[in-house]
C-alpha cells in the first residue's frame, strides 16, 4: 500500500476543492480532509485547516503543478 502525505493545509475548502481538481485533472490521485463536523462548523477550517493528501510518490509533482498555477 502506498504511503499518503499532507501536499498542503488550507483555511478553505475551496481552495483544496480547487487543488485536487487541478491535480486529479492532471493524473495526480489526491482528496482533502477538514475536521469541521460535516460540514456543519466549516468556520473552524480557518484554525484547523483543510488537508489536501496525495501519494508519497506523486509529492514532488504535486508541487509542480502548484508552483505553475
């Protein structure tokens, strides 16, 4: 099984919605994770943060593709 890593912690989900559409558009499995209660506390995302995960061995890519946007 591969290992998953943290890309980047974010205060929204929409920047993180917007990063793993970039990257899984671009063949880069990735998904985001926020402990906000479904959804219900989304306010605690600017303290807490947005994850965005992706492969230990798409890492470097991932960065790539950041660094171009």
């Amino acid at each position: 099984m591969k290992k998953l890593i943290v890309l980047k912690t974010l205060s929204s989900q929409i920047e993180a919605d917007f990063i793993v559409g970039l990257l899984n558009s671009n063949g880069i499995y990735s998904f985001s994770t926020a402990d906000d209660c479904g959804g219900v506390q989304s306010f605690m995302n600017s303290s807490i943060g947005v994850k965005v995960w992706v492969k230990e061995g798409d890492f470097e890519k991932a960065l790539f593709y950041l660094e171009e946007e």
